[in-house]
C-alpha cells in the first residue's frame, strides 16, 4: 500500500473539524415523513439507486486526483491502528471528496504533503504541461491523426500517454466494471420504482452505462430531462467547471487555428455527480409558476435575433422541473469545496441531447437551502445591512432568485462559449445571474411576483453578493460574484453608509439589464480576448467588498463543510 505524509498539523485539523467551524448539511433521516410515505416499491428502488451513486463516487475521485482512492486506503488503514490524524483528516476527505480542495475563505486545503491539485486533475497525465499538451496535439493534427485528437478533446475522455502521443479513452471504458455495476443497480432499481417514466428512464441510463456510445448517454439525457411527475429522483451530474487543462487550447493561436480547419472543438472534462432524492410535490408545484412566463423572457434577451437559444418563444419550452428532498449527494455534485451547489440545470450546452431535441430540467436541493442558524443570519444582517432594509431581505427570496438563475442557463446563446476557454463558465454563470436579476420587473408585472417579493429578491440578492473572502480566478461561481458587486457598485445599485449596505433598489433592475447585455454579446461573439479583458476588468477586489468580508469572518468561522447522510447509511447497510 502507498505511503502518504498529512499535510495539515493536528492543531489545524482540530480547528477544521470542530462545529464551530465544520457545516453540517444533513439528508433526509430515516424516519423523514418524506421517506416513510413512499409507497414499497419505491423505498426498495432508493437503496439501488443509493449504491449506484455510491460507485459514481468513486469513479469521480479518480477523475479528479490520481491518487484520492490510494490515499483514501492509507487513511482507512491508518484508522484501523487508532491514528486520530486519519481520523480527523478522513473527515475532510469525506467532506470534500478527495485530498485538495478548497475553503470558504478560498484557502487551497491539501490533505497529503507533496499532491497539489492540477490543472488536469485525475482526467490528464499527471507530469503533462500545458505546454506540451498543445505541442503533443500540434504534432498530432498535422500528422493527420484527426479522430485520436477528437477522442483527446472530448468531455467523455480520460487521457493517457502513448509514447510520445496521447490518447483519450472513453470513461465508460476506462471504469468498465464500476460503471457495469452501476448499470446493474439501475436496473434493479427500474424493477421496484412504481414509476414507469422514471423506470424508462432508468433502464436508458443503465444502458448508456454499458457501453461507451456518446448517443446512448443522449437518450438517457432526453429521457430525464422530460421527468415531472416521479415519486423518486436520480440523476447522474455531469459538468465541466474543474477542468483547466482543456480550456488552455484557445490560447494557443496555431493550435486553435488547426482545430478550427478540421471542426474540433476543445470541450472541457466532464466530473460525475450521483444525486438520489425524494420529488416534494408542494415545492414541484410552486417552482412551476415562472414556466409559462419563459417565452416572454426569450423574447427579452438581449440580441436575441442573433442566436438560437434552448426556450423556445413558441411551442413547448421543454424545461421540467422538480424540487427534491435529498438523500445523497455523491461525487462532484456532493463534494463541499467552498460551497454546495443549491440546483442545477441539465444537460449543458456541451450535451449531445440537445442536438436530438432534447430538453433541460432543473433540480432543486431542499436540504442545501435551508438556513439552520436564525441567530447568526440575523447577526450577519445586523452587522452589514442598512437596519432599514432588514424588511426586505428573506431567505427564501435566495431560492426566489436561484429559480431565475437556472432558468436563464436557458437563455441566450446556445452555442460559441467554448471559444471564451478558461472564462466560458464565468461568463455564463454570470449570464445567469444577471437573467435572474434583469426579469425580475417584468415578472413583477406578469404577476408571479408582488411589490414586497420584488423588493426582497433584490435586496436579498446583492446583500448575498457580498464574499467572506476574495476568491480565486478557478471558481467561476464566487468569481463571477465579484464583478458583479463591482458592477452594481460603479453604477449606484448599492453604497455603503456607516459601513452597512443600503441597496438603491429602484436601480438594480436596469443596471443587471446593462450587464446581461454586455455579457450576452461576449458570449455572441466569442473572442477570448474580449471575455479575458471584461472578466479582469470586473474582477476586482474593492475596499468596500475586504470591509464587509471582514465583519463576515467575524461572524461565520465556518471554513470547510460536509454533508451527512443517515437515511441514505442506513439503506446502504441494508443491502
């Protein structure tokens, strides 16, 4: 077995792992009301899907580090002889689903000394250089090897040393037997759901899992994405924001210019997520009401005569959308690394599904949402927030305005963004916000939200765009946060008076249309040059924004989070 060194002293894993600063996020219990109405055949369904993600989990980590399931090993062997530091450190690993990570403070947290994480993760050789991975891939295109580059270059591919070339080998080939295994607890899980969609959908995955066919994976895709009205949810995540590697390429203008005469394009890796949850019907039911407003907001994206987008503003819309009460999350969706996404709206623009007719649905995470400390949000809002204002800021406004976040990932160009490379997924989520932002009026109009609603989105929103921390340029949601506050300061959204914020919230709206605008045509256009220049341009740590953050730190310790999964234990140990 391979010998590792901790990286963190006892003392800092003491700290990292003491409530105080460790969140719980907790899943559904055994005994959840949610757990215990399900009828037979779906309780049973829930332990097959529950290992499925179980294996997906370990697939990932090695997607995501070389050596996270050696070390995951080390760490178990050394527990068994009654090491506390591997037991201290297991918790972390658990918590942030492999060795490196990072924190809420945007601190890199590496569990072993000597592994840093790279910029191709587990998905790259690991002593492969940017450099010579564009050098390798020149040589290659102009020796003629177009379809070894095109498997090089896919979002499905691990890559590999082959002599003095790469090859790209297909995940589902790569984790054959783990992915066979995952096909069999599908199968076996279609067999007891009460659901026929959902078993439909369940037996197209788990072909899909049996054999390295991208058009497989489509269908499956296809199939999800038309789920309403299922008891059970399960879903394999598959998004590419990890990968730094791949994005490189459009930097390197001979290399672009090559793949652009032979029609390849560079699209980041793929990380796999395994979500298992319970559909809540009151919850489905209230998310439902912005679907038949999607049209009118297409019709409302800036240029939108110059694009195709996902919504169509006629016919169906092809959007689901499901609240869901969570039992795991495993893998990339599950790992806490500065934060825990809240939803997600699938297939990405990458997915092949699309190109077959298929749709998008987005999923919303209950158990993540949910505030567990009053006391410290009211303390956080006392500290920071106009006294004023405090009427209008509302937890659930933060879900309010991640229902518009996740719709408006269906807004707006369709295609081009991953000539933007490393700053595609800032670009895009920051598209997202400002959607959510810019319809807020017209939605008020529309009727789905009142006056006091509209005020409260608003307010919540830019008050929760302010960071404990300054975040690196790798983390496209936090990045993408910056520029905005910086944004909305520049055109008077808000200002800081006694040191609290005041939001001028008249101006929001009209200031969020401004930037979607702007954004929009980086993303029309598709120059690199000018998606770099107006990232950097907006992200900018202001004096107001350290101000802030430091009164957050202050009232938030919390530098690491994990998720806690009792149900999802006790149906695993049953099986």
């Amino acid at each position: 077995m391979a010998k590792f060194e901790f990286n963190l002293s006892m003392e800092e894993l003491e700290k990292r792992t003491n409530k105080d600063y460790l969140m719980t996020k907790k899943m559904l219990k055994s005994d959840a009301p949610e757990f215990l109405e399900l009828a037979q055949g779906d309780k049973q369904a829930l332990k097959h899907l529950v290992k499925a993600a179980e294996i997906l989990e370990k697939i990932n980590m090695q997607l995501d580090c070389h050596e996270n399931l050696e070390f995951k090993d080390f760490l178990d062997e050394e527990i068994k002889k009654g090491n506390h530091q591997a037991e201290l450190t297991k918790i972390l690993f658990d918590a942030q689903k492999g060795i490196n990570a990072i924190d809420t403070l945007s601190q890199k947290i590496n569990l072993a000394k000597g592994i840093t994480e790279l910029p191709g993760k587990g998905v790259y050789p690991k002593d492969l250089t940017k450099e010579e991975f564009h050098k390798i891939l020149t040589i290659m295109i102009k020796e003629g090897k177009i379809e070894e580059v095109k498997k090089i270059l896919t979002q499905r591919s691990v890559v590999e040393r082959k002599g003095d070339e790469l090859v790209g080998i297909d995940y589902i080939d790569k984790f054959k037997n783990d992915f066979l295994n995952m096909a069999d607890e599908l199968e076996k899980a279609s067999e007891l759901s009460t659901n026929s969609d959902f078993n439909e959908y369940l037996k197209l995955q788990a072909k899909a899992l049996r054999e390295a066919d991208p058009m497989l994976d489509a269908y499956a895709d296809k199939k999800w994405a038309t789920l309403q009205d299922t008891p059970l949810e399960f879903t394999i995540t598959r998004e590419n924001y990890e990968d730094e590697m791949t994005g490189t390429i459009v930097e390197n203008q001979e290399l672009k210019k090559l793949l652009d005469e032979h029609n390849i394009s560079p699209i980041p890796k793929d990380f796999l997520g395994g979500r298992v949850g319970i559909v809540n019907k009151k919850g489905t039911h209230d998310l439902l009401a912005i679907k038949e407003y999607l049209p009118k907001l297409a019709e409302q994206m800036p240029y939108c005569n110059e694009y195709t987008q996902n919504i169509s503003t006629t016919g169906d819309v092809k959007q689901t959308m499901v609240d869901v009460d969570l039992v795991a999350v495993k893998g990339d969706v599950g790992a806490y690394r500065g934060g825990i996404t809240l939803a997600e709206n699938l297939p990405n623009d990458d997915k092949l599904s699309l190109t077959i007719g298929g749709g998008r649905r987005n999923v919303y995470h209950r158990q993540i949402r949910f505030v567990s400390d009053y006391k410290k949000l009211q303390e956080r809002l006392d500290a920071i927030l106009d006294k004023e204002q405090h009427q209008f800021y509302n937890n659930e406004a933060d879900h309010w305005f991640t229902i518009g976040h996740e719709n408006a990932h269906s807004l707006g160009p369709r295609e081009g963004s991953e000539k933007l490379g490393k700053y595609r997924n800032i670009i895009e989520e920051n598209k997202a916000d400002m959607g959510a932002l810019a319809f807020v009026d017209l939605l008020t109009e529309l009727g789905m939200y009142t006056q006091q609603q509209r005020k409260e989105i608003i307010v919540t929103t830019i008050t929760d765009n302010f960071l404990k921390s300054k975040p690196t340029l790798s983390q496209a949601h936090r990045v993408r946060t910056v520029m905005q506050n910086k944004y909305f300061a520049e055109h008077g959204a808000y200002e800081l008076i006694d040191g609290k914020i005041h939001v001028n919230i008249d101006k929001v709206v009209p200031i969020a249309k401004e930037m979607l605008a702007e954004i929009v045509r980086i993303q029309i256009e598709g120059d690199f040059n000018k998606a770099e220049k107006y990232v950097l341009d907006n992200f900018i740590w202001t004096e107001n924004m350290e101000a802030i953050a430091q009164k957050l730190q202050k009232i938030n310790k919390t530098l690491n989070g994990r998720t806690e999964s009792e149900l999802a234990d006790k149906l695993l140990s049953e099986m």
